[in-house]
C-alpha cells in the first residue's frame, strides 16, 4: 500500500482501526498485514475520508514483517508492531 492517491481504479473495501487514522494520513503508515488478501496492485481504497492504492500484494511471514517492516506499518519498533 502507498500514499494518498491522485486518481482512480476498482475500489475494494480494507477496515482499518481508528488508532491508524493519523498514522495513514501523513503517510507514516504505507503497508498494512493482513491474513486475507483484500484487494490487488493498482486496487484503490478508501480510510478516513482519503483514497489510497494498493501498489503490490505480497506473501510474507509476520515475522519478516515484525523484523524488517514494522516502520512501514506506522510503528517506531518491532515490539510495538507485535503489541
């Protein structure tokens, strides 16, 4: 997932927690986990009132993620991402 987009393709649903609000809003957070997959590149959606694409779907473990993508998930460290 990346940044705020800028114009339009097919929009699927992605819930996220209000406490990323701030976080998906200035940008900090640009990668969300998932267990599902929800959408696909170039797959467009909406949180708190800003569109964003989904640049790529990738298969990873959530322990890569904890280790080497927790400040694309909007967190300082690994052992806040796995609070």
């Amino acid at each position: 997932m990346a940044g705020v987009l800028r114009g339009g393709e097919m929009n699927v649903h992605i819930p996220f927690k209000e406490e990323f609000r701030e976080r998906m809003l200035s940008g900090r957070k640009t990668a969300t986990t998932r267990t599902k997959q929800y959408g696909w590149a170039s797959a467009t959606f909406e949180a708190f009132g800003a569109m964003f694409e989904i640049t790529a779907v990738l298969y990873v473990t959530l322990g890569w993620v904890a280790e080497w993508k927790f400040s694309a998930e909007g967190f300082q460290s690994p052992e806040e991402f796995i609070e």
